[in-house]
C-alpha cells in the first residue's frame, strides 16, 4: 500500500536518526516533514531523500549502485540552465500530440547533492 503520512519514529529509530552525520533516505512516506527530520537538520545531519515508489529499481541502479555522481549533477545544472533560458517549451509527435508548457517565474533549483551541514535535499537532482 502506497502512503504519505509523516509517520514519526518510534524513540529507537529517532535517537539513532538524531545522531548521524549523514542520511540517504529511500522511503515510502514523507520522513522528512517529520519532527525527527526537523531535529537531525537542527543538530547538523545532512539528509539526501527520495520518495521511491515504483521507481525502485531505478534508484538502486541508477542512482545507488555504480552511478557518475558528479556527471549526474553536471547534467542537472545542464538542464537547470536551459530551462532558465526558456520560457515555453513545446512538444509534437507525428501521432497529434501537441503540447506545450510554461517555465517563466518558476522555481528552478539545482538539485541532488548535499554538501553544507543541516541541509536537505532531494534526489535524483533538478
């Protein structure tokens, strides 16, 4: 069953959370609105989350197991700098497709990679 509550851990799993350097989070609900999250950014953890329902496969391999880390990041700052530099994307396709979407005023951030203490971020980045 999928779900997205921000279910709290139990004290055993939050004291072992609260006293780690660092987190890579693959999970099935929202740990990170937790209060256990909250606290472990406040004590310096930096967190590295994905929500992977149906793509597991693709986490493990793809950005767990043998990934270009660096090369995965450079592609997303790639991608980060042309979307900034466009404002509508469109999209055909010999079948009638014909779709078009807006960029201007959104939000882009790089993303992926967590290098300052009491950070969090999401992966895979952008």
């Amino acid at each position: 069953m999928q779900h997205f509550e921000e279910e709290e851990f139990n004290q055993s799993i939050h004291q072992d959370l609260v006293n780690v350097d660092e987190i890579i989070g693959l999970c099935d609900t929202r740990f990170t609105q937790t209060n256990t999250c909250r606290e472990t950014l406040e004590r310096g953890t930096r967190i590295l989350s994905t929500v992977a329902i149906d793509i597991e496969e693709y986490i493990i391999n793809g950005v767990v197991v043998g990934v270009e880390y660096e090369a995965m990041v450079k592609n997303g700052n790639v991608i980060c700098e042309l979307w900034r530099k466009i404002k509508i994307y469109r999209t055909t396709s010999t079948i009638g497709m014909d779709i078009s979407f807006c960029f201007r005023d959104r939000l882009i951030i790089r993303g992926g990679i967590v290098t300052e203490p009491g950070k969090i971020d999401f992966f895979p980045g952008v």
